[in-house]
C-alpha cells in the first residue's frame, strides 16, 4: 500500500508549548515544547502514533519527505486518514522540535545538553497527555507504536486507562530485557569514550566518531543475519571493503546528520528504564490494569523485543490479543511490509 496523496487532508506541522513540566524526577522545566504533525480531517476520530529511538513527528510525511510510516498511514491505508486524523509527537527529550538537551537553557542561555533532566517513558507520555488537552482533545480512538514508541503506547494503557479504546503495540516488550540494556550500555559507552564528547559539550555532531559506532551496534540488532546474509552476501564495495561494512559506516554517517547525540543517550536511558511494573508490582500485575483492547505484534529474528516476552503479557491482559509476524527483517518489521500485518491493523481498529 501506498500514500496515494499526502496533501490531500489538512496537516499540520508545528510546535506546541505545555507550559511548566514537571519530570518525574521532581525537576521542573518552566517551558516545555512538543513538536508535532497532524494530518487528516480535524473532526475525525484521532489515532496517537508514538515514535521509535531516532524517529519523529513526521509518521506521515508530505510529497518531499515521506514519513517513517507513510503507506501504513494514509489514504486508503492500513490507518485510513479518510477515516482517522493521525497526531504524531516528538518526545520529550527528543532534538526534532522538542523541548530536550540541545534546547536552549533560558537561565543560562546555552543548551541544555547533559544538564537537561533525566526523561522516561512516562514523562513522555505525561508531556504527550498535557499536549493534547492543550490542543482540546480529551479521548483518542487508538495509540500505536513501535520499539520505543511501542514502550509508551505500553505506559498510555496504564496511566491514562480511559483515555483510549485500543492500543497497538509492535516490537516492544513490556520491559526491556537485559540483552536490549547490554547493547544500549555499548552504544552510551562509545559515544562517552569519544574524547570529543566531552562529557556533552561537543562542538559538533560531526567530531563524534564514537556516535558512529553507537549507531552500527544498534543497526546490527535492528536487522536479522538471514536478512544481511541476502541483501549482502559477502559482496564487495569497489574493491575495498564488503558491503555489509559499506552498509554500516554510511549508516553511522547519517545519523549525527539527522540526530543529536546528547538526544540519543537520553533516549538510551530511558529505554532501559522501561517496565510497566516499575511501582505497580511487577508487569504480570500491571498487565490486568489494562482497560483498552491491546494489540500486540512481535517480529520474527527480532533479537531484542522477541514474541516469548511479548505474547505472555498478551494473554495476561484482560482484552488482549497477540499477532506475530513472518519477516527476515528482524525488528525493523515493525517499518516495512505493511501487506504481512498491516491488515490485521485495519481490521482492529474498526
């Protein structure tokens, strides 16, 4: 499927002030921006797309720059914005528009960078929540996300129960495993170890080579071996490298083009930080708290969001059902093939 026409209906892409913040740390930040996108008709029933780690707002994108989910979101799509207006968020903590390290600091009129407050996936969505009532919507019909944005669209379902009818989440677990911490720790630590980071006062993105490297460790758990095996099988880069390793640097590349670094290790943490039974004793328990439908979707080859820890949460919600998904792709199925699973969405939402 296919945007047949991203600038038919209305869409908006601005920012929104919230006003004063408070983390949940206890910080305070005095004014806090989201930017976001809009897209379909404004009296619509709305749908909630949360993002993934190096995503933002644009999910549906326009004719110059599709977005991230263009083809699962559009006219005649999955998510049919004939029927639905889609509002997409950049987080909190985030370096698309939002309030986050590289914005500026109004008391001391430099960025933020690693003096900004610690984020997590609550405090997100609480800036998300805060965001929407200023934009005078009080219920949505779903959430949706995946990866990192599926670990809200986890944290929307309990915070705010009554808020939604149904919640969509892929290729997330309702806590980040171990193995996800470990390669999130070896991404933080090469970017810290990069003597030009300087403890988050770099000069530039551009200096970090460490950020490089961040970004090709968390490619690798992106993308399946069976997938590389056939995209790439050992083949050559003009004579100098293989393709896989072409691949990988021109990967690393284009990140510190497209993100900033302090942005990413804030991210990082909060990532690891996820779990649903934080305070709520343990994730089974959460789990029965849930009063929306809750759809779940795991991948296979995904390595670090893996069906066996999405599917028993699954079936521990009182209205909850599990689809898992066919690909080479690992977890960025989540981005890609919406023909294999974008249908069971369509059906879902109805």
């Amino acid at each position: 499927m296919s945007l047949r026409n991203p600038t038919s209906h209305p869409r908006t892409n601005q920012s929104i002030s919230i006003g004063t913040f408070t983390f949940e740390s206890g910080e305070v930040l005095s004014d806090v921006e989201l930017a976001y996108e809009r897209y379909g008709p404004t009296n619509a029933p709305v749908i909630l797309v949360c993002h993934a780690l190096t995503g933002n707002q644009l999910a549906v994108g326009s004719r110059d720059e599709r977005g991230w989910w263009a083809g699962l979101i559009g006219e005649d799509c999955p998510i049919d914005t004939n029927r639905y207006q889609v509002i997409t968020f950049n987080v909190l903590g985030g370096c698309h528009g939002s309030t986050g390290p590289a914005s500026i600091n109004p008391d001391t009129g430099k960025p933020y960078r690693q003096t900004f407050p610690k984020v997590t996936i609550r405090d997100m969505v609480h800036a998300q929540y805060e965001a929407l009532q200023h934009l005078g919507i009080t219920h949505v019909h779903a959430i949706a996300g995946g990866s990192l944005g599926g670990m809200q669209t986890y944290e929307w379902g309990l915070l705010y129960p009554d808020f939604m009818k149904k919640l969509f989440i892929l290729a997330a677990t309702p806590y980040l495993s171990d193995y996800g911490i470990a390669f999130n720790h070896i991404g933080a630590r090469a970017i810290k170890s990069d003597p030009h980071f300087r403890n988050g006062d770099y000069h530039s993105n551009e200096d970090l080579r460490g950020f490089e490297i961040a970004r090709m460790t968390g490619m690798v758990t992106y993308r399946s071996s069976t997938l590389f095996e056939k995209r790439f099988d050992r083949s050559y880069h003009a004579d100098t490298s293989y393709e896989i390793q072409s691949y990988l640097d021109y990967q690393g590349d284009k990140i510190k083009e497209r993100f900033d670094a302090n942005s990413y290790l804030y991210l990082l943490e909060a990532m690891n930080n996820h779990d649903i039974g934080r305070g709520r004793n343990g994730w089974p328990q959460a789990a029965n708290q849930y009063k929306a439908e809750v759809h779940t979707f795991s991948f296979e080859h995904d390595l670090l969001y893996p069906e066996a820890l999405i599917q028993p949460f699954s079936t521990a919600c009182n209205k909850g059902k599990h689809h898992h998904i066919s690909t080479d792709y690992g977890h960025d199925g989540f981005l890609v093939e919406f023909d294999r699973w974008g249908k069971w969405v369509e059906e879902q939402l109805t």
